[in-house]
C-alpha cells in the first residue's frame, strides 16, 4: 500500500467513528457499514480455553464464560502484555478493595504486580492468544444476537441493571439505531457471502469481480492495515482462507492459514485535523509466537501485539481516569499518542483528524505463501482482546495470481 492508497482510506473513513476495531487494508465489503455503528464485528464472552463464546457479559463481570475448561495463561514475559501500568493497577486495587464482594478479593492483583499469572484479565483470549472461541469467524455485529437492543450495552437478562450498578462494563457504547440496513447480532460471514452475490447478480452473466481490493502475487509481501476506537490492547494476526469455505458454508477457524508478518518494524499511520498529509511513526512490535510462549493457535504461528498504548488509567470503573500517561511506552508514546477516542485521548491524539477512524492506521507487512493457488481467499484480521472477553474478526476478500 503506497501513501496515497493509505490517505484515501483514511480520508474515506471519517465517519465510522463509533466502532470499536476495523481491518482497514485489504477492505471489506462497500455495504459493511452503512450506520458506523456497524463496524463492531466481534464474538462476545470468549474466555481462554472455553469450549464456546457465549454472547454473556461474563469474565470480567465476575462470572467465568465457562468453569472447568478455562486453561492458564500461556503468555510468560509481562512485555507481552498491553495492561501493565502501575497507575492502572493502583485504581483497579483501591476499587476491588473499596467493592471486594463485586468481584472477589481473589482476583485483586498483588502489589507485586504486573505478572502474566495474577493479572486481572488472566482468562481473556490476549493471554493465550488464539485459544479463545468465536462464534463467527467474520465476527457477529454488535458480539451477539439479542432478544432486545438493550441487550447490546450489557447482555441480556439483568445484565443492563448489574452494569448501571456495578463496576461491570458495557459490551457496546450504545444500542443499534433503528431500521439498520445491516441488522444487529448478522454474521460477518452472511455480509460478505451477500456481497459476492450481488456482485453476480449486478453482472448478469458477465464474468465479475468478487472485490475491489488489489490482486496480490503468490509470494509476494503486502502491507495490511487496521485501526482502533476503544483499546483493548492485546495482540492479533491475519489470516487466510480458500474462498471455497465460504461459499460452501463451512468457513471456520479450522480453515484459516496464518499469514508471516514480515520484519521488526510496524507503522503508525495518520493525518492531522484539517490536512491530507499523512504522517508516519515507525515502531518495534512485539511478535508473539511458540518460541516465547507456552503455545499459541495455530500452532507455529504468529501474533502481534497492539501496538498503540491505551491510556494508563483506562479500563478504570466508569471512567475515572484522564489518560495522562500510556500503558507502556513504545516510539508512538515518545511522540505523544496514546489512548483511543472511546478510552480517553493524549493530548497529541486529540489532533489526529477529529476521531481515529479518519485519521489513523497501524500498518504490518505479511508475507503471501509463494505455494499458495492462485485464486480467491477470505482474507481475516483476527485480534484477541487482553481488557475484554471479546475475540475482534473482521474478513474480506482478495484475489492471489500466480
């Protein structure tokens, strides 16, 4: 992806402002996100290990998403991590300890913390990444389909009172607005399958094209991009699968092929309020893999941290911190940017073309297998939440030649 190809994504995307993870290059379907609100692909209540996601605002909220299957961490470096700020922890403690019964003294991290074994979220998918389940491999609009819109912020049943009474937090900002051409709880699956139809139906006959991404050479190395609103932090990858699966109806995790990130460096892409200029931060992401890990899925895979630091104080119950400082420190905090709109904002951040969707992407390299048929793939970014019980997938298609 060259830098026009990048400013036009950026440019193009000012308005999807209230989603919360987006796979931005290779890009989905035109028709994906018609409200903004549609951009929240994703499985909700996916605990490490847990045989199913539930679609329950569980793990965090005190109830496990599932009891015996729930397996140990197989991070081992707290570098791994992406929340691990002392300020971050200190407001976690004084209100576990102010509420203890809300969620159990058990779970409170020591003061000897950070650790990948006492950390709060030690059941979240980041902490083995890939060991999560998803309900959909392209992800579920708005993480499940409820009964009831209300169901959106919090779950169903009395999940809403709980989370307007407790500490537990919401799994969307807000309801589906009414009359959306996407419906609430549609499988990210069903979207792309649609717009391939229509793409067959719209050429009558006429050989058609199934995308309108780039077509991509066998063994060559592609850039691919995604973009944050509320940071979760933990880690992701991208994938690929014959386009086969998904018109026969059995595209699942089981058909994805992991893609190689290529190279030490990532960057931080983005465009300041009122410019077209794009700016770029090159960073060292954290690779993730078998061989600094107790075991990541696929196996022999690759996964990368995020690389944009939340704030330090965020993920504290409602709100109650003013993002002074990041999470970690990486190149992007030395320049000043850290957060996301949804968590709070550095003071930096707040410049970037109004809302991050206009103005930023993280950007990686992956290498495309040399081996690999020419033809069409579902193409997959998959990012394993560490602040949530909540797997991030979005698809798209590409086209691979020989």
């Amino acid at each position: 992806m060259k830098f026009s190809t990048i400013s036009i994504i950026l440019l193009a995307s000012a308005s999807k402002t209230n989603a919360h993870g987006i796979l931005f290059n290779p890009a989905g379907p035109k028709d994906m996100s018609p409200h903004g609100w549609e951009d929240k692909w994703f499985s909700q209540g996916s605990e490490i290990g847990c045989p199913v996601a539930t679609g329950e605002n569980c793990g965090n909220a005190g109830v496990p998403c599932c009891e015996e299957e729930r397996i140990a961490p197989t991070l081992k470096d707290v570098r791994q991590l992406t929340y691990k700020s002392d300020a971050f922890w200190t407001a976690l403690q004084h209100f576990e300890k102010t509420i203890p019964s809300l969620r159990g003294a058990a779970n409170v991290p020591s003061k000897d913390f950070p650790s990948v074994t006492n950390t709060y979220f030690k059941h979240n998918p980041w902490l083995a990444p890939g060991h999560a389940p998803v309900a959909n491999s392209c992800g579920i609009l708005g993480g499940w389909q409820y009964k009831s819109a209300r169901d959106y912020i919090a779950g169903p049943g009395d999940a809403y009172e709980k989370y307007k009474n407790t500490l537990g937090g919401p799994t969307n900002s807000a309801m589906p607005p009414a009359n959306m051409t996407v419906p609430a709880g549609t499988g990210g699956d069903v979207i792309l399958l649609s717009d391939v139809d229509r793409r067959m139906q719209e050429a009558q006959g006429k050989e058609y094209s199934t995308n309108d991404n780039p077509t991509w050479k066998a063994g060559s190395v592609q850039e691919v991009a995604y973009s944050l609103t509320a940071n979760h932090g933990g880690g992701f990858q991208y994938r690929i699968c014959p386009l086969e699966f998904l018109l026969n109806g059995t595209l699942d995790e089981g058909c994805f092929e992991a893609l190689d990130f290529v190279g030490d460096e990532s960057w931080f892409k983005y465009t300041l309020e009122g410019t077209s200029d794009i700016k770029s931060i090159t960073f060292t992401p954290v690779r993730v893999s078998d061989a600094n890990t107790n075991g990541v899925l696929p196996k022999g895979s690759t996964w990368t941290q995020i690389g944009l630091p939340a704030c330090s104080d965020t993920g504290t119950p409602k709100g109650t911190g003013n993002c002074s400082s990041p999470m970690f420190e990486n190149e992007i905090s030395a320049e000043g940017i850290w957060g996301a709109i949804y968590d709070g904002m550095s003071t930096e951040f707040t410049k970037i073309s109004g809302h991050p969707y206009g103005g930023y992407a993280i950007v990686d390299k992956v290498q495309i297998p040399d081996t690999i048929e020419a033809g069409d793939y579902v193409f997959s970014w998959r990012w394993d939440s560490e602040e949530t019980p909540q797997v991030w997938t979005q698809c798209s298609i590409v086209t691979i030649e020989a």
